[in-house]
C-alpha cells in the first residue's frame, strides 16, 4: 500500500488544483479502481505527449532538472498506487495545459464513481451491474472527447433546475393551500360560535343603511324655482 505522504513534503503536481484533488481523492478508493483508473491515466497522458510535451527550460541546469525529475519519479512510487505513480509519471511530461487535462479526466471519473454508488450503494463493485458500469464510464471518460462530458453537464444541471423549479412551485402551491384551509376552519368557527353570524348581519345592516342614504338623496323632492313675474315697462 503507498505511504502517506508527512506534511513537510510538497507533490511536484500541487500548483495543479485540479489533477492535485484529483490523486488526492483517488487514493482512498479501492484498489481495483486505483488500477483501473492509473492505467487508462496512464496511457491517456502518452497520448497527449504528442501534443503537449514539456518544454526544458534553458536556465535550469541539466544535472539539476535530472535530479528534480528523478526526486518527483520517486515521489510518486513512493506516495501512491503502483499504476498510479506510473500514471503520475507519464503526466510530469506534459506541459501546463496537459497535466491539467488529466486532473479534469481524473476529477470526471470520480464524479461517475459517486454516480453509479448512489444508485447501488457502497459496495458497487460486488454488483455486476454497476461494476459495468463503472468500468465502461472510466474507459469512455478517457476516450471520448471532454466536449461530450461538458455538454451532458450542462443537460444534468439545467435538468436539476428544471426540477428544482417543479419541487418550488409545488412547495408554495401546499402552503398555500394549507394556508387557505386554516382561514377556512377558522371561518366556519366563528360561525358556529354565532360570530360569524353576527359580523355578517352587521355588515348587512351597515350596506341597508347606506343605501337607504344613497336612495333618500337621489329621490328628495326638490324646491320649487321661484317665479318671477315680468313687469310691464
């Protein structure tokens, strides 16, 4: 089993967040994937070599770059999974932009791990269903193109706020329902307790006096206009 790495010790790959999170969570998985996945990791950064190698730096001293590159090949033998470290070796050859490619595929992975264990539950491998299915997403997250995973992303989550919209507007609908079947209990309460009852005759004698007011000034007899009689000149 590899070691622990003391805190002292920095990883060569810790200025890179993404494959740097990426071995940290692979290393507590369980063995079987450990391999699984450092030998696709492994061969997908012999891929990317052809297009993104990593350059010598001119103002490092040969002897100097060799002894920093054989402390790091040791590192990872030393700190994690056989195929892993192997895997981690093949990576210290790729560029910025490469080393960084393999942390997201790495991060991609785990992601479908978690996915299919939360369908069938801790011991995914002891089912042979979703052992399937863990090992053909692990071989398709290091072949396909990462377009492909970005897009099914986008789907997943504008799903998930779709549903999350769904779930929202059921959750006001119940409470005011709710809300409205208080006001209705509490309604036929007080007419029960004759409340109800005496508020509305109240009410009703308050719309007759209003309009008894409103009809005694529409129909008032009015004055008679005074006649003035014309003089003759």
């Amino acid at each position: 089993m590899p070691q622990t790495s003391t805190p002292e010790e920095t990883p060569w790959y810790a200025p890179y967040p993404t494959l740097s999170r990426g071995i940290k969570l692979v290393s507590i998985l369980p063995e079987e994937l450990q391999e699984l996945i450092g030998n696709r990791m492994m061969g997908y950064a012999k891929e990317l070599y052809f297009n993104y190698p990593l350059k010598s730096s001119l103002n490092v001293d040969a002897s100097t770059q060799g002894l920093e590159k054989l402390k790091n090949l040791m590192f990872n033998k030393s700190k994690h999974h056989a195929i892993i470290g192997r895997g981690l070796n093949e990576t210290m050859g790729l560029n910025d932009k490469g080393r960084t490619m393999v942390g997201t595929r790495l991060m991609l992975c785990l992601q479908a791990i978690d996915s299919v264990r939360q369908t069938y539950g801790d011991a995914v491998l002891q089912n042979k269903e979703g052992r399937v299915q863990v090992f053909s997403l692990i071989q398709s997250i290091f072949t396909e193109d990462l377009q492909t995973f970005e897009d099914q992303g986008r789907s997943q989550k504008l799903s998930k706020q779709e549903k999350e919209a769904e779930e929202e507007a059921e959750r006001l609908a119940l409470e005011e329902a709710e809300q409205q079947a208080i006001l209705d209990e509490i309604e036929r309460n007080r007419f029960k307790t004759g409340e109800g009852w005496t508020s509305a005759v109240e009410t009703k004698v308050v719309r007759l006096q209003a309009d008894l007011r409103i009809s005694l000034v529409c129909f008032v007899k009015p004055e008679p206009e005074a006649v003035v009689e014309e003089v003759s000149a």
